[in-house]
C-alpha cells in the first residue's frame, strides 16, 4: 500500500465502517515504524486492505478490510496469510487483534488463523466492545504448517 492508494481505502473504509480511519490516520500508519499495509486488487480495483504493526515479537493486526462485492472469494484470507506470514518472518513471535464482539465473520476467520479470545475491552469502539484474540506460538514450526494449510487451501 502506497500513499497513492488512501482515496481508494477511504472509500472502502467508509463504505464498510460505522466509524472509518481518516485520511491523518492511514498516513501516519503507512508513515509508521515497523508497519506494513497491503491491499488486494481485482481488475486493477482495491478491493481490500489489511495491515500489521510490530512491537517487539507481537505483531497487531490493526486493520482488514474487504468490499462487500469481494466477500466470499478469500481476499480477506490472502491478505491475512501475507500479513502472518510477514510479521513472522520480520521476527513476531506472537499475533493479536481486536475485532468487534458482532463480527462473527471476522471472528471465524481468525479462529481458522489459530486465533483464540482472551479477553474484552470494554467501549473498544465508539459503539461496542471489542474482542481481544492472540496467538500466543506463532513462531513454532506447527504454526507455520497452519499458514501453509491455509495457503494451499486456496490454490
């Protein structure tokens, strides 16, 4: 993700979030230490988005987004293999998010990441809580085998 490509993500963000990112925010992520932003193209459209950000061995997940019209067609689950599978190889030992309690969509698709709930931060967003989920043996060889599952899942 290039800063050439904010006014595509803000209008994925507003189509899909109650409350989007801003234009101040997407740039001081892409500006960001240890950050790494990717997006997903269809036809030479953004069609979705994620990115990571590292401190010490945890990576955050700090955004996914994709197009309702793209749902269903694993752009999520490519974005997120490549974001994983980049934090680990820049040296995260652990992964973690928050996703909205409601989210159950984003919610399985985590889970099949070998993401568990560990705990809730209450009024996480404006409007609900979120739902804290970690995995905590990302480094280890077997975690690696449930990336490369999923990736050929996709082949």
């Amino acid at each position: 993700m290039t800063t050439g490509d904010i006014d595509a993500i803000l209008g994925l963000e507003q189509a899909i979030f109650s409350h989007p990112w801003t234009e101040g925010i997407l740039r001081d992520e892409l500006a960001g230490r240890r950050r790494t932003y990717l997006v997903a193209e269809e036809g030479g459209e953004i069609v979705g988005y994620g990115g990571v950000m590292i401190v010490a061995e945890d990576a955050h997940i700090t955004n996914l987004a994709v197009a309702r019209a793209a749902r269903g067609r694993g752009v999520a689950t490519r974005l997120f293999l490549d974001l994983a599978e980049g934090a680990l190889d820049d040296g995260a030992e652990h992964l973690t998010l928050e996703v909205r309690f409601s989210n159950l969509d984003a919610r399985r698709l985590y889970s099949r990441f070998g993401f568990a709930p560990v705990g809730i931060r209450k009024a996480y967003y404006v409007d609900e809580d979120a739902l804290i989920m970690w995995v905590t043996d990302a480094a280890g060889s077997d975690y690696r085998a449930r990336l490369a599952a999923i990736r050929e899942g996709l082949q």
